[in-house]
C-alpha cells in the first residue's frame, strides 16, 4: 500500500506542468519526509515505475540562448569580463543570456514521452516522434550524399502531415523537427514554413514552438545565401505574416512575451537578411548583443520595405511606451533593430529610433536628449544595454549631443561607481564612442585615472582606462597627458622607480622588482629536445586589463612612455619570467607588440630583447601560445645572421615536433630552405643583413612611406643628373638624332609642325618640288633614318648605364654599398661582361653602318 501511495504522488509530481512547480512538490515533501532523499526528484529527470531516476526532461539548446524556456535557467555570456556584474544585472528579474534580455521562461515537467509507466498510456505523437527521432539518427550519423539526406528528411517532414504544429508544440518532437527543417528539400521545407507562419501567432508563445520559429526563420535566410533563384526560399508567407501582425496590432503582445519575444528577435534578423548558420555558429555572436557575421546581399526589394514597415510599427511603440527599453523582453528586440538598421544603411529611420529610445526629437538633428528617460536607462539592466546600442550606432551629431548634454556631467560618478552598477559599462561605451579630440580630452578632464587604476578599483574600472587608451589610438591625440597620468596613478614618478615599471603596468599594483611576476616553478609532462623534463616557471594571476594596458602602451610614441624603455633591461635579466610570459596569452601579445619595428621601444633595446630569448625557442616553438612569439621573435632578428642561424638551429633541433603541433611557426621562419639549402640561405641572410644596415633609415625609422618616396626621388635625381652628364660628351652628341623628322602623312590636319609652313618661308613650286621627291624616294630614307634613331638611342643607353654606374660609384665610395645597390635594381655586381661589351660594339658599328648609308643616298 506504501508503495502504491508512494508510485502515486511519483506520478502526480510528474505531471505537474512547471519545472519550478516539481522541484518546490520534492522539496516540500523532503522536508515533511514524504520522500527519501535520494529519490528527490531533479529537474532534469523522469521518474520510473520503481521510483528511480532516469535521464528524461532533455536540455534545450536550440535558438539563442541555452535552455531559458525549456529547463527554467538561464546563464549569462557577456563578454569584456562582464559575467560577474552582469549576474548582478540579473538580481530580481530573473537570468539573462542571448541579448542580457533577462527572460525566465518556465519550462514544462512533462516526463519522457513514450516510457510506459504503470496506468499511465502512451502519448498520442509516441510512434510518430519516435520514427522521426530515428530518422534524425541516421541523419546525424551521415549519407553518403547531400541529396540522399534532403530526401530522407522530406520525406519525414511528409510522414508528419497536418500534425506538423503539434509535433512542433511537443517537448520531443520540437527539437527533431528543428533537425528535419535544417535538412529538408526546398518544396518540402516551403510547405512547412508556409504552415509555420500562418500559425505563428499562436505557436510564438509556447516554450518549445518557439524554439522550432526560430531554427525555421534561421534556416530561411540561410537558404536565401543560395546563388540560384530557383533554390531561394518563398518570400510570400514571411511577407504576408508581417502584414498580418501589423494589421492585428499584434507586435506589442509579440515582443513583452517572454518566449514570444526570442521570435521576433528572429523575425528582425531574418528580415535584415542575417542568419546563426545551418549548424548555429552566428548564435555566439548574437548572444553576446552583436549581428551575426553571415549576412544575405541580395534581399528582394520587399522584403526590404517589410523591415522599414515593422521599423516603423516599433518606433511608434517606441514613442507611446517610454518603458519599453526597460522590459528585459523588449529591449533585445529594440537592440537588434538599431544594429540592423545600422548594417542596412536605413539611417532617417535609425535616427528616430535612437531619438525615440533617449527622449530626444527627431528634428533637429543631434537635439538633447531627455535627461530623466537616459537616468532612467542607465540605472536599469535592459535599459542600460539599450541605451549602449545606440551609443554604437547613433549619427555623429547625436552621440555628440548625448555626450555633452548628459554623459559628460555625469561621467566622474559613472567611473566611480556613484551612478549605479551599469555606469562603468556605459562609460566603456561612451570612451568608444567618441568621435574628436575636443571630446577626448573632456572626457580625460572627467575621468579621475588614480581612481580607476587604484588596488581596489574593480576589473570594469580598469577597463574604462584601457578604452581610453584605444581612443587615444584611433584619434591619434592625448598621448602625452594620459600616459602620464597613467604612470602617475601607479606611482611610478621618478627614474628610481624604473625597474618595477613592466610588473607594475602587468599587475597594475606595486608588487616590486620583475620576480614578484613569478609564482611558483612547476614541472610539465613531456621532454625537450635533450630528453629531459620541461620545466616552466608559472606567472602569478594577472588582471585581464593590465596586460592590454601595456600593450596598448607600447604602440604610443617613444618619447611618451620612456618608462618602459628605461625598465625593460632589468627585465631582461630574468630568463626563466621570459619563458613564461611567452606562454601565457595575454603576455604573450604583449611580446609580440613590444617586437614590433613599430613599437615604442628603441631599436637597440628590441635587439635585445630578441636576443634574451636565444636558447629557448626550442620549447617556445612547438607551444600552441608561444609559438606566435617564436614567429615575433624571428621577423625581429632581420639582419642579424647570427642570431637567425641560433634561432634556425634551435627550432631544427625539434622538427618533428614542430612540424606536428604547429606548423605555421615553420611556415613562417622558412626552416625547409635552412635545412636543405644550408649555403643559399645564409648567403641569403647575408645579403638581406647588408640592406638593412644600409637601409636602416626606412626598415626601423619614422615614416616608412615618406623614406621611400624620398629615395625615389633621389634616384630620379641621379637619373637627371647622369643623362646631363652623357649629353655633355661630344662622341654621344654626334651620336644623338639633331631632331625628330615627321612625315606628312603621319602628320594630322591643321599641325603646325612643317618646316615651311612654321616658318611661313618658301613657295608653292619648292612644296609642289619636296613632295614630288617624297613621293619617289621617301620611304627609303625615312627607314633609314628610324635604323640610325634607335641605333644610336641604344648606344646612348648603353653608355648612360655606364656612366650612371661610375657616377654612383664615385658618389658612394663605398664598394659593398655599390653590391647593394646592384642587387636591389637587379644587375649583376662586378665589372662589365664579355657580353655587354659584344652588345655595345655591336651597337656603335649599327650606328656607323646607317651613317654611311645615309651618307650614301644624300650624295
């Protein structure tokens, strides 16, 4: 009798239709001691006959956010070191992922279709299902071809018929019909969207036809990407729902719905031409607030109207509800439109959606926006992200208007945390934002850095540094003022303080010298190339924006961040800190910054960095991270053949090893040529040492462009100056043609370039005689004459080369400058060849052989 009671009130919690409302029945009767513990029953399990539990209540991780409608938790993905705030964001209002839309949907308690529990009969859909389920199988294993797989997926999709929308409401039978429409044949696939959107209504909100409007619409517009018109999908049902929903008045109910909200943001991707993929691999990005990367090109053109249309509808929602951005429904809705928008270039209608989200009117553009609706945004989870969208993708004067008129007098509360829990992401945002150097330096006169860098400043704080450092890049001003501000809030001031300057900006705190960086020595499985353990000495935990700060640091101008020139030799002197910093991520960047021609420090001090590391590319190369340092500090070592010919012997030393984790570090130090042409590639090396020594002014100085511009206009200098030179020698005087000859039926109508008429000298006899004679002989001469033009035109550029040479020669003094500048231009170093000389006596004799027949026929 127990154990009937017992299987009864199993079955009962079983049935109940809400996973909250199960798991509050186990725990109520656990602690009236109903149940044992061991049978309490968990969210993702079904009951048995025997009161045990299996894996029944599946894990939805179908649409854009991980399982929020279906098992009643949500986790957050946000990114920029945002998970911990951002949980904050979620207090009272339940858990966000997808858009941070904070939506909790309750999800069924329905146990596992199709297991047969005592008195209790099969599901309706249980064959069915379980035929699909078995089809989806065999699509997951694989076909031999794309066709066998669309055809067997039709003809599943077939075998649903008119159930199709109750397959879909179903718990099971929701995810195999998201599968089926991923893999179906264009006819099949519009039979069933067809029937989808008709219903869309009524399916949008339910927790698991929701999630199968999403893979549709998704999969939609990735068949839109076909090249064919004849495999695009049907725009008609999509088109006409729109109407429909705009015709009823049915947005609003749309987007506040917690499940029915996730279809519209669909619909307004879809509508935008964006897809997550055939497989979901754009829902990261979507999760993170941003537009996946595949985009559709060629939407039709009604498609397109469709979109301004439901535009249009949400901003009049917009303008009659100021809470709209405050609903964790609504909001991600709001957001994606302005990002589509924004992609489409729709910007009349962006900017009276950004207007309407901040209070603002359209007209004119760039009015203030009202303060109290953005005070309203900023202290609220979905408000805030909303009022970040338009940050992103507001018109200049707009962003410029909220920036003066509203974040500006706020924005010392906001980096302090005085303006609520969201005031630093906003002014991470509002750092991206700017547009000038007036604002720039506004915002940098707000900012307090001693603040935001300080030991109890939290991880967003030190992150608004790091965004103005960026915009400092991007606008190319306020170098000098921020980083010294910078180097003054971590309290390194005087030249004393030098050698701590690397770990202070890594660790943004006063830990000490360089070995304060290392925490402990740990031995890692494997063997180098000696056969002996790998040890590797382990960095202490570093902030995430301690290391982006530096290497930001690094791209700024030399005589702006002299600290890290002067701090970096006693940095130098710890190998082991070396080898660990290449193999930590974040460090790792840093190096490869550091070693740029272009980074802050000086040519000297990156040689010897790049030196510091001989001996240690062995382990560095085949390591998945330090690899790209192994690569950094192999284009640093140019022009040091020594240095290379170490660095090349070391990574031979572990080819195969190499070779096998990561290829492209051999790739890009060509080590095939080094080992297999030994003597070409250090020939090679020495040629390519010799330029850059020569060179150097263009390799690692200043303006790379300018350099090069100016060399060639002093090569067009030299060019000048030596043809002045040939045309001097009277023996290439005689040589050159005394003037062009044009003849008269080359010559064109009107041309002022006949002798006679020029000179406007002679008759009509002596024109009638010239022509007569031109007639009987001219084209003879006139070939002759070409043969001793060109002739003489190719001694002449023979002995121009010569004497350019010489000239060149004689300017340098310097025979290896002049080897170098043979082997840029492509000659051959040394002297003249047997066969230039053959070339040039065999020119002067064409020369003479054309004179004298020349002489010949005018005698």
């Amino acid at each position: 009798m127990e154990g009937t009671l017992r299987q009864r009130k199993l079955a009962k919690a079983a049935g109940t239709s809400a996973v909250g409302t199960s798991v509050k029945n186990a725990a109520r009767r656990r602690r009236h001691g109903t149940v044992p513990p061991a049978l309490v029953r968990t969210p993702g399990a079904a009951w048995a006959a025997d009161g045990t539990e299996t894996a029944g209540r599946r894990v939805r991780t179908s649409g854009w956010r991980s399982s929020s409608r279906r098992n009643g938790t949500d986790s957050g993905n946000c990114a920029g070191g945002r998970d911990k705030r951002w949980a904050g964001r979620d207090a009272g209002r339940g858990s966000a992922q997808g858009l941070r839309s904070g939506v909790n949907r309750t999800a069924g308690a329905s146990s596992k279709a199709g297991v047969d529990t005592p008195g209790r009969p099969r599901r309706p859909l249980s064959d069915l299902i379980d035929y699909l389920r078995a089809c989806t199988k065999t699509l997951q294993e694989g076909l031999s071809a794309r066709e066998d797989e669309a055809m067997l997926a039709s003809r599943a999709v077939e075998e649903i018929g008119e159930r199709a929308l109750a397959v879909a409401s179903d718990q099971r039978g929701s995810k195999v019909l998201e599968r089926l429409l991923r893999k179906a044949g264009k006819e099949t696939f519009d039979d069933l969207f067809r029937q989808l959107m008709a219903a869309l209504p009524d399916l949008a909100p339910n927790q698991y036809a929701s999630h199968v409007l999403e893979s549709a619409l998704a999969s939609w517009a990735d068949r839109m990407l076909s090249e064919t018109e004849a495999s695009r999908p049907q725009t008609d049902p999509l088109i006409a729902q729109c109407n429909a929903l705009m015709r009823d008045g049915a947005w609003p109910a749309l987007v506040e719905d917690a499940c029915a909200s996730h279809v519209a943001r669909s619909l307004v991707l879809t509508l935008g031409g964006f897809t997550t993929g055939q497989d979901g691999e754009g829902k990261a990005a979507v999760r993170a607030g941003q537009l996946p990367q595949r985009r559709c090109e060629h939407l039709p053109e009604e498609l397109a109207e469709s979109r301004r249309a439901v535009a249009r509808v949400l901003l009049n929602l917009l303008q009659q509800d100021e809470t709209i951005c405050l609903s964790a429904n609504a909001s991600p809705v709001i957001q994606l439109l302005v990002r589509v928008l924004r992609d489409r270039k729709d910007r009349t209608l962006l900017n009276q959606v950004c207007a309407a989200i901040v209070g603002a009117p359209s007209e004119p553009a760039g009015a203030a926006p009202d303060a109290k609706r953005c005070d309203s945004l900023l202290h609220s989870a979905a408000g805030s992200r909303a009022l970040e969208a338009v940050l992103e993708t507001a018109s200049a004067e707009a962003a410029s208007s909220m920036f003066t008129s509203f974040f500006r007098l706020r924005m010392r509360a906001m980096t302090s945390g005085g303006a609520g829990e969201f005031g630093l992401y906003l002014a991470q945002k509002v750092a991206d934002s700017l547009r000038d150097e007036p604002q720039l330096m506004l915002m940098l006169a707000e900012v307090d850095l001693a603040t935001c860098l300080s030991p109890s400043a939290v991880a967003p704080q030190k992150v608004v540094v790091v965004r103005l450092l960026e915009a400092c890049l991007r606008l190319q001003t306020g170098f000098k003022h921020i980083a010294t501000e910078v180097f003054r809030a971590l309290g390194l001031r005087n030249n004393s303080e030098n050698h701590k300057v690397w770990p202070t900006l890594l660790c943004l705190e006063d830990i000490g010298g360089p070995e304060a960086l290392l925490r402990e020595i740990a031995s890692e499985s494997g063997k180098n190339a000696g056969g002996g353990c790998q040890i590797h000495a382990k960095l202490r935990p570093l902030p995430a924006a301690g290391p982006q700060l530096l290497g930001l640091l690094l791209r700024f101008p030399q005589e702006v961040v002299q600290p890290l020139n002067l701090g970096l030799p006693k940095l130098l002197e710890h190998q082991e800190l070396l080898g660990a910093l290449a193999r930590e991520p974040r460090t790792a960047r840093v190096l490869e910054a550091a070693l740029k021609s272009t980074s802050a420090l000086l040519p000297k001090l990156r040689m010897r960095l790049t030196r510091a590391f001989t001996g240690s590319l062995g382990g560095l190369g085949p390591h998945h991270v330090g690899g790209w340092v192994a690569a950094a500090l192999w284009r640093s070592s140019l022009g040091s053949t020594t240095l290379r010919a170490k660095f090349a012997e070391e990574l031979l030393a572990v080819e195969d090893e190499l070779r096998a984790n990561n290829f492209a570090v051999w790739k890009v130090c060509g080590l095939n040529a080094a080992k297999v042409r030994k003597e070409e590639w250090a020939e090679q090396q020495q040629k390519v040492s010799k330029t850059k020594r020569i060179f150097n002014e263009i390799i690692d100085g200043g303006d790379a462009e300018a350099a090069q511009a100016a060399q060639r206009a002093r090569l067009r200098a030299a060019e000048d100056a030596a043809d002045a030179a040939v045309r001097t020698d009277p023996t290439i005087a005689g040589l050159l043609p005394a003037g062009e000859v044009v003849d008269e039926e080359e010559q064109p109508d009107g041309d002022g370039s006949d002798p006679v008429a020029a000179t406007g000298g002679g008759d009509g006899e002596d024109a009638e005689l010239d022509r007569l004679f031109d007639k009987s002989g001219g084209k003879q001469r006139k070939r002759h004459r070409k043969e001793a033009a060109a002739a003489a035109d190719e001694a002449a550029a023979v002995i121009q080369k010569e004497q350019t040479g010489c000239l060149a020669a004689r300017a340098s003094g310097d025979a290896s400058l002049d080897e170098v500048l043979q082997l840029i231009s492509g000659k051959a170093p040394g002297n003249i060849s047997k066969k230039q000389r053959k070339k040039r006596r065999s020119a002067v004799a064409a020369v003479a052989r054309a004179g004298a027949a020349s002489g010949s026929e005018g005698d």
